[in-house]
C-alpha cells in the first residue's frame, strides 16, 4: 500500500508539472534562438509513451521482490528481450540526429563513424558477453574483485562507474534540453526537470524490469520510425539508390567530394585515437555491461549479443541512408532553411536533418512520431544509466564495502531509492549548469575514462593471471589522471572551453594514449607484487576461470 | 555433478583443455577477422582516401566505401552467428559434460 501511494504521488507530481509547463513554455519563446513552436503532435505520442511506461512501472514495482530483482530483474530476462534493451541502450538520440547530420553536411565521414561504433559489438561478443555473465551478479565491480580486494578494487570500480555515468548523464541531460526545446518547443529547464523525474521514477520504483521494457519499447518505436522513414526516403528515388547518390552529389555544395573520407581523417592517428575510444570504450561502459546480469546464462547472454548486434547494424545502415536522403530532399528545400535559401543556416542547427526529412516526408505527423522516439530514446538511455549508477553505490559501495557484503535488504533497498533520487537530482542540476556550455568534450571524456579505467581492469581481471589487487589500483588511477588530464589539454577543453589559442594535446580523443597508460601501470603494479596477497590472487585465477569458461558457481535465473 | 569446492580440480583435466583450447583458437581468430579488416579500412580512409572513393562500376554514382561500410558490419555480425552456432553446439556440449563430471 505504501509503495502504491508512492507511486502515485511521483506520478501526479509528474503530471501537475506536465500541466504547469505548457503554460509557461509559450511567452517566453524570444529567450532561445532555437526554439520552436510547441509541437502538439510529438507532445501527444510522447505523452503516450510516458503513460504506458509508467504503467510498465507500476507493474514492475510488483515483481521487484528482492533486491536481486531490483538491480538485474532476477536474471529473468529472455535472451532476445535483453538483446532488444541492449540495443535501445545503444541506438542514441546521438546516433539518430549526430550521424545523419554528419552525413548531410560531410557525405562518407559519417559511415567511417558508424562503422566504429558498430564494431564493439563483434568484440562485446567474442571476448566479454559470456565471461562477464558467468562472473558477476550485480556490477562490473563483482568481476574486477573476483579474486582481488574487496574494499579497494570494488571502491576503485565503483567510482570508475560512477564517472562515467555522471559524465554521459550530463551529457545526455545537456542534448535532452536541447533536443526538447527544439522539437517540442518546451523550455530547456522544464526538459530536463521532466526527464530526470521520470527516469527516477523509472528506476526508483521499477527497478531493472521497468528500465528493461522502456527500453526494449524505445527500441522498437525507433526501429519502426527509422524503417518507415527509409522507405518514405527510397520511394522519392523509386528506390533506386544509385539514383540518390547521383542526386546527392548533384545537390551537395561540395560535389563528387562527398564520397572522399574528408575533415575527419584528416589526421590518421586522430581518427586511430577515436576508433579506440569507441571500440574499447564501449566494452568498459556500465549501463551496457551490467544488461549482461539481467539473464539466466551464457548461452542467452551471447543470443542477446546476437540479437542487439543485428539491430544496432540494421540502424546503422538505415541511419547512412537517411542521411545521403536528406542531402537531397532537405538540402534542395528552402524551407528548412533560415531565409529560405537552400544551403544557408538550417532551422533549428545543425542537428535537424534528420527531423526536416521526417516533415518533408510524412508530414506533422512523422515528424511528431520521430520528435517522440528521440525524446523516448534520451529516457531510455537515461534510466540504464540511473541503474548503474544507482547499483554503484548501494550495492557496491554500500552493501559490499561498507557492510561487507552482510547488508540488510531493507536498508540497502532504502539505500539504492537515496541513491537514485540523488544521481536524477545531480543530474538535473548538472544538466541547467551545462546549459550553455560546449558539451562535446564530455562524449570524449566518457569513452576515454571507460577505456582507460573499466576496460583494462576488467580485461586484466578476466584474461590475466599475473593482474594483482596494487597493479589495479595504480593502472586505474593512471588510466583515469590520464584521460581527464589529457581531455583537459585537448582542444575540445583547452581551446574550446578555456579559450586558448593552441592546445597542449593535439586529439580530442585521448584514449590510444590513455588505455596503453592504464594498461602499462597495471602491468609494472601487478609484476612488482610479491607479497603474500598478490600470490594469492595469482593462485585463485584458475576457479576464476573455469567459472568463467563453464559457469560453474554462477547463479541462475530467479523464477518469475 | 561437480561441486562447487572441487572447481579448481577441473583445471588441468582433457575435457576442460579441449574446452578451453578450441574456444580460444576460435575466438582469436574471429577477433582478428573483425578488426584487422576494420583496421584495415580506417587506415584506407587515413591513407588511401580515393581507393573508397571510386565508383564501384563505370557510370555508378556509388563509390566503393559504401558497400565496403555495408559489408563490414554485416559481416562482422555473421561472425557473431558463427560464433554463436559453434558455441550453441560443440562448446556448450563439452561444458556440459565437465559440469556432469565427464572430465577425460
């Protein structure tokens, strides 16, 4: 009964905000220059989907029994389902907007990105899917302090975590008000005051289960609008690609040249530099590593690699797609552009061209139903994240290493509800401080810290016998001084941020230097250790492998 | 059924290094099979830019860097499902019989 008056007393302040807001947001539409006029239809559809996953939550309240199912649904989650969740933790409102517009304005550069981004997958599969689900229960912190310490690796793990959560919190938090007020015409701060109370409730009251079905709905709806859109797009070519290329070449201002792999490039070891951040980064992020829990096995952990890999591919390709459709269709309509000239400044910058095609194409009410799935994916993602952080530290931090794994559930529940109401409030700060900031270095700065703390200590922990509890702590310090340090030298920070006139280090992405920092340390840390712990941990390796390899000891799915 | 204290025992026994032996080789090679041929084309992008700007056939406007993006992440997918065929089959096979206590 409490937890239902909870609940809904989240749920009617949820509204009455709701309510208050399109009152406010209409007068003041001369105080952002991007603003639009308030979408009604992209309002409804997401009101839609905001009721129905409350509704999801409400019903998950009543399957999170334990606090098992809160942090990983009890491992009750199908393969496919997880794999439909991982991709919706995956496919961003980045991705949609950011690739399509790198397309639109830099032709092949963008399906270089989309092939870097894509390529994590295959490795996710091949070297961790399993491993990881045979050796942990609730965080990526289980595995590090398999055989290591305790209190200082989880600790170091757990903060590795909560980095990067912050960092792409912020991040998203930042693209949310922005993306908000542009599509639905809603003030910044209201976007993000929504966003983050919904993402608490989410997480609050249904645990794992609700931030699962959020996500395998938002997976679904984006599938479903990026497939319609594309074949809206191909049918304006009789769907003859060769026809939209000749066209897109013909329309872009640069030409033939949109085929040549341009600007980003332009420097082969920058582009080395990014690849390694996306590629290795990726498998050190938390919200995606932790999906791996919410399982019963290996065998289904590998099938939702499988299954997310499929559809992260296929919305790779159709987002390329719709991207060299925009060069054409939105790049020839004057208006979509501020003055009405084809080529000039683009309604709403330089995100759009993706959302301007939605209009060209179906109309008020594609674009409503695409401007919906962007603001759903941003609550989709956000909420992955709240779970991890929110595991972070009532299940590490607290109930491992402040209790020493001797926590009462009931405590700990209370923990993990402090814990969530206070990552969505910094969050919600964090996102109105950023407002006006340039955000790009944070997307760096995340990938960089989790390829150069979560990733090499969680690659060492599984595959490396020799790896100790000081080589960990010394290559994670390392790993995380360096990437701050040098993201702070860059140019997205030194220049862009600071406002000097050259920076100190030459790559926004510093992770090719960073990761090899961590791993060296890790490895002088780890082979100087001779003392009487270290031989330990090398000898509990081999249980830690074969639990590994065959599961062994590794706990199965709760019954729901 | 092997219990849980006697884990380490497994270890050294021919079940378990097949196991481990065939998995490795395996997933060695389909890692390589997906970033060396990735490798391959961000350094074809850095170094060789107009070799994935050429058209794919005279009179094309498409340029060969779009099927090879294509390829590439459909064929790195097909080798999930390879690995995933394999390991469905012959690795969770072998699994099972050490787990059962078949360790020769």
């Amino acid at each position: 009964m409490t937890r239902f008056a909870r609940f809904f007393a989240a749920l009617l302040a949820l509204f009455a905000l709701c309510g208050g807001r399109t009152a406010f947001a209409m007068p003041e539409a001369a105080g952002s220059v991007h603003r639009q006029p308030l979408n009604t239809t992209a309002i409804a559809m997401f009101v839609v989907f905001v009721i129905a996953t409350l509704g999801i939550t409400y019903w998950s309240a009543s399957k999170t029994r334990t606090m098992k199912d809160f942090y990983n649904a009890g491992g009750g989650i199908s393969g496919f389902q997880n794999g439909l969740a991982l991709a919706g933790d995956y496919m961003s409102a980045a991705a949609l907007l950011g690739l399509t517009s790198m397309i639109f304005f830099n032709g092949y550069d963008g399906m270089i990105y989309a092939v870097s981004f894509f390529v994590a997958w295959p490795l996710l599969m091949f070297l961790f899917a399993e491993r990881i689900r045979n050796l942990g229960q609730v965080t990526i912190a289980d595995i590090a302090s398999y055989r290591l310490d305790q209190q200082r690796v989880r600790t170091l793990m757990a903060f590795g975590s909560l980095t990067v959560v912050c960092l792409y919190l912020v991040a998203q938090m930042v693209g949310a008000g922005q993306l908000i007020q542009l599509l639905f015409g809603l003030r910044y701060e209201y976007a993000v005051v929504v966003v983050g109370l919904l993402m608490a409730v989410y997480v609050t009251f249904g645990g794992m289960v609700a931030t699962t079905w959020v996500q395998i709905i938002k997976a679904v709806l984006m599938l479903f609008g990026a497939t319609l859109l594309a074949v809206l797009a191909l049918r304006h070519f009789g769907f003859s690609l060769n026809d939209m290329f000749a066209q897109a070449i013909a329309v872009h201002h640069s030409g033939a040249a949109i085929m040549l792999p341009s600007k980003l490039v332009a420097d082969p070891f920058a582009m080395l530099s990014l690849s390694v951040a996306l590629v290795f980064g990726t498998s050190g992020l938390p919200h995606i590593l932790m999906r791996f829990f919410t399982v019963p096995d290996a065998k289904a952990a590998r099938k939702s690699v499988f299954v997310a890999t499929g559809f992260i591919g296929y919305f790779f390709l159709l987002v390329t797609l719709l991207g060299m459709a925009a060069i054409v269709i939105v790049g020839r309509d004057g208006g979509f552009y501020e003055g009405g000239v084809p080529g000039g400044k683009l309604i709403g910058g330089g995100n759009m061209p993706v959302m301007h095609l939605a209009k060209a194409m179906g109309g008020d009410l594609v674009l409503g139903f695409l401007s919906a799935v962007a603001f759903a994916t941003i609550l989709a993602v956000v909420a992955g994240l709240t779970m991890a952080g929110t595991s972070a530290i009532s299940h590490d931090l607290y109930a491992m290493v402040i209790r020493k794994n001797r926590a009462d559930p009931k405590t700990e529940k209370r923990v993990s509800r402090i814990a969530s109401l206070a990552i969505a409030g910094v969050a919600v700060v964090l996102g109105i401080l950023f407002k006006e900031q340039n955000i790009a270095f944070l997307v760096s700065l995340t990938y960089s810290v989790a390829a150069s703390v979560n990733f090499p200590i969680l690659a060492l922990a599984i595959y490396w016998k020799g790896l100790t509890t000081r080589g960990a702590l010394l290559g994670g310090v390392a790993g995380l001084v360096s990437a701050v340090g040098l993201v702070v030298l860059s140019p997205a920070v030194w220049v862009k941020v600071l406002g000097h006139a050259t920076p100190i280090f030459p790559y926004d992405y510093p992770a090719i230097v960073s990761m090899s920092i961590a791993f060296f340390f890790t490895w002088v840390g780890s082979v100087t250790d001779q003392g009487a712990r270290a031989a330990r941990e090398r000898a509990q390796f081999d249980d830690q492998f074969i639990r590994g390899q065959t599961g062994i000891g590794a706990s199965g799915a709760a019954s729901h | 059924m092997v219990h849980p204290t006697a884990i380490h025992t497994i270890r050294t026994t021919p079940a378990f290094m097949r196991l481990v032996a065939r998995r490795r080789k395996f997933v060695v090679s389909l890692t390589l099979g997906t970033l060396l041929p990735y490798y391959a084309f961000v350094l074809a992008a850095g170094f060789a830019p107009r070799f994935l700007a050429q058209k794919i056939f005279a009179g094309s406007a498409i340029t060969l860097g779009w099927p090879l993006g294509v390829a590439l992440i459909v064929g790195t997918w097909i080798l999930t499902g390879l690995y995933i065929r394999r390991a469905n089959g012959e690795f969770d096979e072998l699994t099972a019989r050490i787990v059962a206590g078949d360790l020769q």
